[in-house]
C-alpha cells in the first residue's frame, strides 16, 4: 500500500502539533525523529508501512485527554495502538496523523475477588491480567494466541478470542465497563462493576468498535475461578474435511469443550520442526480440551473420543499428565511463529457456520490450486473461527497481490455461507473493501452513522473499516 510522502503542510503542522504536545506530556512522552517512529509504521500486518507524523506514549487518561484534545483542535487525526499485533493493519498510520499508544498505561486499579472483577488500565497485556489474579486461583478467560504481548486495549478494539473462547466467549462477553476518551477530550464512563448497564447497550458498540469511536483507557474485566482440571486429547485425521465433520459431530452431541482447535498438515509438519510438541504427522489433527472434575472430565472425554472413533481417526491420544497437556498445546500456540520462520504468510480471519467445515476446507485447497499458492489451516474450529494462512513470497512481484485476491475469495466464501468477514482480528485496513459484500448500503449507512455521533470530524483511525471511498468522503464533509 502506497502511503503519500508528508509535504510541507504537514511538516509546519506537525512543528506546531510538537509545540502544543510538549505543554501536557513529558519530553520523553513524544516522539517525532525518523528512525523512533519507524517503530509504529505498521503492525502485525508488515505488508503495509507508513510512517506516522509522531507518536505519543501517554501514562494517564488525563493525558490521553489533552492528546486528543490539542489533536482535535487542530484537525489531526489519530491512530490508536496497544501493541501493535493487529493482523488486520488496524493500527497502521496515516502520514498526516498521530499515533496514540498505551503501552505505559498498565496498572491494575482494582480487584474484587467477591465481585469476580479487576479494573486495569487498557495498555496491560492480557496475559498479565490472569497473572495478577493467578495467586488467588483465578483468570482472565480470553486468551488470544498473541496474548504475551497484546494489550486490552486492542483485543476490546478488535473484540479478540483465543482458543477457549469456545466456552468462555469473546473479549465482549468478559468486559463489564470501561473508560472512553472522546475525540474532543471528553471522558465518559460506559458500564462499571456490575452485569449489565441500563439504557442503551454502548459498551457493545464499543467492544469491536476498532478504535473508531474512543480511545479506552481503562477497562473492568470479568475473572473466573480456576477450573477443578483440565485434560486435552489430540486427534489426528486422513483429511480436512473429516476433521470439520468431527467437530460438527462434537457440537451436535451437546458437550461443550473449553476448546476446540485445527491445524492441517503443512502447519503440524512446521509445527513439528519448530516445537517438537510429538504431533503425529497426519493430514488434521485436532486438540479437544475439557474442564471439571475429574469425573466430568472422564465424562466428556468418554463422549468426544467415541465421536472420534466414528471418524476413523489416525491416532487418539489423551494426555496422561499436565506434561504432556502442556505439549499438546505447546505445538498450538506456536503454530504463528513456526509458519513465520519458513514463508512469509498471510493470516485471514473469517467466521462460518461449523456445519459448513467440510465444504469451506476443501473449497479453500481447490483455490490453493488455483491461485498457485499454499494454504495452511489453524483456527479455532469449535465456534467456526477460521485462520488460513496464505504462503507467499513478499520478495516476489506480484505475490503479494495474487495472496490478496486469494485472500478476499477466502472471505467471500465465508460470507457465502453464512459466516462474516472476522470473527476477532477486525476489518482494519484488510477487509475494509470487503464490507460491501456482508453489508448492504444502508446497513454501512447506519454503521457510519454511529461513527459520525462519536468522532463527527473523523479523526479516529483513518482509513479503516469502511470502504476508502466512503471514508475519505465522510472526512471532507
């Protein structure tokens, strides 16, 4: 993606920009030199890269106030960022606009064990907020596979998942309240401590809402207590779509794992040679994970492998010890990196009906021939959250463009039968062309429409979500 070269506008606005920034934020709070903001020239999605104007690190809501403030003022939009690991290019900069990261921002507030909540600030990663209750026995359920490093603040932006989002739910169904920087300054306070708010549902607006009304700062988060135990079982299969069909099998059955999670061949064999997590070189395998008792569990899992055997699996293996459970996911959660380290890849993230598996897996290995390039599958098969990841070649012309076009017949398919563009990663930058095929004229109209209540001037993350045309539209009216 071509990004236009700042001129001399933008350079004598970002001289007084500095000049007004320097009054409300310490000196090291601001960065504005070549090779500092490089850092935030893009994320998780390296295809696209722009350099910022400048990047400030608040510390507090207050100053996240006085950023947007002094920004609004002067008509300079403004890119939300946690910790840069979005895979939609949600956070990408504008050559023209500031970046606002909250990385600083990652104190816990408060913990109410009784109330089953804790109050942090948006810029904490999420791993860490199941740390600072660990000691009590109690978790944050949402667990993107990015969760080491990715902040709060970006999986309510992106309303992220993880692979027990199955049971638990998504990062909407763990938020109880947070706190909204408005464009113009304005702090507001959308639910708190409790279920659910009365009147209108904002913080399900604002959950997903991709950095496109507010900037959070602060969120209260639902925490669970420990399950009794835990055991996964690893199932391998012949083919994909006999995989898809065991998972419906699962599901139509009743039982309700907290999680169920699909890698193909080319991402076990990468898998394999990266962690050595001891997967059997099979076509699909699927991890199944069930929590209770000890006797719920032998229960579920009793249900699950006779499922399996229906299937006739390749190998069934139950783990016999929290060894070998932490192998198991070992090899899931470094499915990402393992694919990093031998092709430049691109991950997609579309939703369907778990019904439509069989047929969407092997739909997506005949594309694969026929935009010549390799796919391989890891995602969340329990809840139908699909991760295809596109292996191409950047230093090749042209490859880039024919992953994208493959890519967006992905989605369509997706769309097609029944499912949505994203599940957790976002529109972004990446699907935002794409919205006209989930979303009719109007139905875009209406989404526009809420954005034009919260940040009428536009200002907020540019150039994301909605289709370019409409953006740059609605910015110069």
């Amino acid at each position: 993606m071509d990004m236009p070269i700042p001129d001399a506008t933008i350079l004598a606005q970002k001289a007084q920009l500095v000049g007004r920034l320097q009054q409300v934020l310490p000196a090291d709070a601001i960065i504005t030199d070549k090779i500092g903001t490089r850092a935030y020239e893009c994320d998780a999605l390296t295809a696209y890269k722009c350099p910022p104007m400048l990047v400030v690190l608040p510390s507090s809501t207050q100053e996240v106030s006085d950023i947007l403030r002094i920004c609004h003022e002067m008509g300079v939009p403004v890119v939300p960022r946690g910790s840069g690991t979005s895979l939609a290019g949600g956070a990408l900069p504008t050559a023209d606009c500031v970046v606002l990261g909250v990385a600083r921002m990652n104190r816990v507030l408060e913990t109410d064990y009784d109330n089953r909540l804790i109050r942090v600030e948006a810029g904490r990663t999420n791993l860490s907020v199941s740390g600072a209750v660990a000691k009590r026995d109690f978790f944050y359920a949402p667990d993107p596979s990015s969760q080491l490093a990715c902040a709060i603040a970006g999986n309510i932006a992106m309303n992220s998942g993880g692979a027990h989002c199955l049971k638990y739910g998504v990062t909407t169904n763990n938020l109880l309240g947070v706190t909204l920087v408005l464009m113009d300054g304005t702090v507001t306070q959308i639910g708190g401590g409790y279920l659910d708010a009365g009147g209108l549902d904002l913080l399900g607006v604002i959950c997903g809402s991709e950095g496109q009304l507010g900037v959070v700062t602060e969120a209260t988060l639902r925490i669970l207590p420990k399950p009794e135990g835990a055991r996964p079982v690893l199932i391998g299969f012949d083919s994909n779509e006999v995989a898809g069909a065991c998972v419906n099998d699962i599901i139509r059955a009743g039982v309700l794992p907290v999680a169920i999670e699909f890698m193909d061949r080319p991402c076990i064999e990468a898998t394999e040679a990266f962690a050595k997590a001891g997967y059997p070189m099979c076509e699909a395998l699927l991890i199944v994970e069930v929590e209770g008792s000890v006797a719920e569990i032998d229960a579920q899992l009793k249900v699950i492998k006779a499922i399996a055997a229906g299937h006739d699996p390749v190998e069934v293996r139950e783990a016999a010890d929290e060894d070998e459970a932490a192998r198991i996911w070992l090899g899931r959660k470094s499915a990402f990196g393992a694919m990093g380290q031998i092709n430049d890849y691109m991950c997609l993230d579309g939703t369907i009906p778990i019904t439509e598996l069989p047929f969407v897996l092997r739909r997506i290995g005949e594309m694969s021939q026929e935009f010549g390039l390799d796919v391989a599958n890891v995602f969340h098969a329990g809840d139908g959250n699909m991760h295809p990841l596109i292996l191409f070649d950047a230093n090749k012309p042209g490859d880039l463009e024919i992953c994208e076009a493959f890519g967006a017949e992905i989605l369509k398919l997706c769309v097609e039968v029944g499912g949505c563009l994203t599940g957790e990663h976002g529109v972004g930058v990446e699907k935002r062309d794409l919205m006209v095929f989930q979303y009719s004229k109007a139905d875009l109209e209406v989404q526009m429409g809420v954005k034009d209540v919260f940040d009428p001037g536009w200002l907020l993350n540019p150039a994301k979500v909605f289709p370019l045309a409409a953006t740059e539209g609605r910015r110069g009216s």
